[in-house]
C-alpha cells in the first residue's frame, strides 16, 4: 500500500491550491445580457420579466400556473396560508429537511410532525406516515431530498383518503421526474427556491406551482400586500388606479432584475441536468470501493435532479466524526458541507416538542454521517479530479482498517 499522504489539515500540502465551493452558480454572458437588459429598461421591480419567468416556468413543469416569489421559505409560508393551515394542525415532514421546510409550519402556528426517513431513499418513509396521522393532521410537505423524488403515488394515495392537502418543498427537485411526469405537476402545491446554489438561480427567488385557479389567484394577491393588482398592472394602464388591499398580505414578490436571472438560466437546465449526472457517475465509480454509500439511482421514468452529491460514512469504520472529516476536506480547499443534521436535534424543536435524538433514528444516524460534496455544473473535469483525490486521501487516512 502506498504510504499514506500528510493531510493539509495536519500541516501537508493541500490537494489543490484555490477553494472549491459547494455550489458555484453557472453564470454565463446571457445572464449579463438579460440583467443588463433589464437594467436599461427601467423597470426593474415586479413586471414584464417576472411574468414570462412564470409562465416559461409553469410550460417546463406541466403546471398551470406558477407564482414567483422572492425565496421557497416565503413559497411554503403562503402556500401554509392559501391551504387554509392555522394553529391547532399537525403537519407531517422529514426531520432530514433545511429548516425552512419547518420553520414555515411554525410560522402559521401549526405543529410540524416528523416522520422518520426510509434509510436508502432518504426521503419521509411512507410506511410510516399512516402511524402519524390523528384527527388535527391537515397536509403533508415531503421534501425531495437531494433531488431524488419521494413516493408521490403513496403519498397522493394516503392523502386522499385521509383528505390531506400536499404541500412539496422542491427546493432540491427542478427538473426532476416521478413516474414520466415533472416534479411540479403532480401536488395542489409545489415549493422552489432560485437561492444561489440550486440547480437554478435568481440570486434570491422562489416559485410555487399549482393547477388551481383559486390558489394561483390567492398567492398572487398574498405576495404583495394582499392589493388587487400589482404596480406593473397598474403601470400598463397609465391610469390612476386607487389600489385595493383585499387581505393582509406579505411583500414576497419576485423583481424583475432577479427574473431576468431566471430567464437567462432557465433554457440551460437541461445541460446543467446533464452535466450534474456526468459528474455524480464519476463520483459513484469513484467511491464504489470505500466503505461509504450514497442515495439510490433512480428507477424507470424518475429523474433525480441531483441538488445534492452526498456521501453516507458508514457508522463505525472511521477514527473520527463526519464533522472532521468535513473539517479535513475544506483544508484540501475542497468545499464539502452539511445537508442536513435531523431537525429534530435542533435546540428549539427538542426543547419545543421534547423530541429524543432515537425519536426519528435513521434520520438521526444519516444525519450524523452525512456530507455532501461540491456538484455544479461550474466544475471541470479537473475540479472533480481533485475531489475525488482528496475523499480518497482524507477518508483512507481516518479508515479503521
Ligand atoms: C434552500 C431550501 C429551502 C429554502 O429556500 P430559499 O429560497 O433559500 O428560501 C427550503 N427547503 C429546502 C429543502 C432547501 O434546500
């Protein structure tokens, strides 16, 4: 075996000399030109831009209608709201979730309710819901971990029958397929995010989906202030027009400087889906021989959306937590990160509803070996050279063999 190599965090030389982040956005000259644009044109807030974003958004997912916001945390809030979610409802979610996905329940006063997440998807385990429900559970917000799509056939079924609304947090799924058929399309309600490392990017931005009239009416008019119409429409009109509030609503609207990103990102999905699967089955080849796992390819007709690349360690074959081994790849300048420790460990949900770490224990043990590593379609082959060679070297370094 060759001898092992001195680790940059214990004083050798790094695997690479600059830092390679998490999630690098894939920038090119058509997001410049459609800002710029945009800037020249001298409507920059909530107009033109934002509308053909939604409706080109609305066409890639097979949704009627799509309603832009300015972030998937303002998404699952106004989607809780429009679903009619007040104090007093349970809410079923994964604990293995950004906080997002649960703070946006606490905010409408409902209680998020965990079910724990089947150990090789990831995501919420349906077997178990059924063991949840009680006569206060009102929705379901799965959340499509990494990008791979939950069980939306079970999913759908038990909320049918238990007349439950589905709220999906997509914010890791754009572009990803369940059964043929676009993430987006299938639920009342379907949360994005454009946040600066997803799959694709507003800067800030968020958008819900849905094929209902009524709720694409409510999240309009929620998104800004609860007026009757928007500043562009009245603009359009060069008319004075007294403007309505009809409810209290929220200032969640998405600018047109932010569309104008989308815009310019949104033809390109396809090769960023493309160029993501190209470096995921570099990084499975990779790895196949280390005592590491990763989520499942998909089966036939889905389509993972790879958000996310991560590692699982497996419980007891390494010196030291996943935290350092974190720790040893960052000083490779190597930009692997955390998604997600189980949200049930989190001071305030522990303490709030008494939770145990063994309460949800396959979140609680992917959580405490999870990592994920850099995946962008921004990486070139020599990028994903050097985070193959540095997991190698850290991981074989800390190896109880
Ligand atoms: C990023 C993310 C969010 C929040 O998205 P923002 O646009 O940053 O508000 C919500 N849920 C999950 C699972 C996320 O990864």
């Amino acid at each position: 075996m060759a001898p092992r190599e001195k680790l940059a965090i214990e004083g050798g030389p790094p695997v690479r000399s600059t830092f390679l982040p998490f999630g690098a956005p894939c920038l090119g000259e058509e997001e410049i030109a459609e800002v710029v644009d945009t800037l020249r044109s001298g409507w920059i807030g909530t107009g033109p831009k934002t509308h053909r974003f939604e409706r080109a958004f609305a066409q890639l997912v097979g949704a009627r209608y799509a309603v832009a916001v300015n972030s998937c945390s303002s998404a699952l809030h106004l989607s809780l709201i429009v679903a009619g979610i007040g104090p007093g409802d349970e809410i079923i979610t994964t604990p293995l979730t950004f906080a997002a996905t649960a703070n946006a329940i606490e905010h409408v006063g409902a209680r998020p309710v965990f079910v724990d997440i089947d150990r090789r998807t990831l995501n919420i385990d349906p077997q178990r819901i059924a063991d949840a429900l009680t006569p206060r559970t009102r929705a379901i917000v799965p959340v499509h971990f990494g990008g791979l799509p939950c069980p939306m056939d079970e999913i759908g079924r038990l909320a049918a029958e238990h007349r439950l609304i589905v709220i999906e947090d997509a914010a890791h799924a754009l572009g990803a397929r369940y059964r043929g058929r676009m993430i987006g399309s299938l639920s009342a309600f379907t949360c994005f995010s454009f946040y600066a490392n997803k799959n694709v990017t507003t800067a800030e931005g968020g958008m819900v989906t849905t094929s209902d009239p009524t709720i694409d009416e409510r999240l309009r008019r929620l998104r800004l202030h609860g007026l009757r119409h928007d500043a562009w429409q009245r603009f359009q009109t060069r008319r004075f027009m007294p403007s309505d509030v009809i409810e209290p609503g929220f200032k969640y609207n998405m600018p047109d400087l932010a569309a104008a990103l989308g815009l310019a990102q949104l033809p390109k999905l396809e090769s960023f889906l493309d160029a993501r699967e190209k470096i995921a089955r570099r990084y499975d080849e990779a790895f196949a021989d280390l005592p590491v796992r990763t989520q499942p390819r998909p089966s036939d007709g889905d389509r993972h959306a790879l958000h996310l690349y991560v590692l699982i360690l497996e419980p007891g074959r390494f010196r030291v937590h996943r935290n350092a081994i974190i720790e040893a790849l960052r000083a490779e300048n190597i930009g692997a990160a955390l998604h997600y420790r189980a949200l049930h460990t989190h001071p305030y949900y522990r303490e709030k509803y008494h939770h145990r770490p063994e309460d949800f224990p396959e979140a609680l043990q992917v959580g405490e070996h999870i990592l994920s590593l850099p995946l962008t379609p921004a990486m070139n082959d020599q990028d994903v050279d050097d985070v193959i060679r540095a997991v190698h070297k850290v991981l074989r370094a800390y190896l109880i063999e």
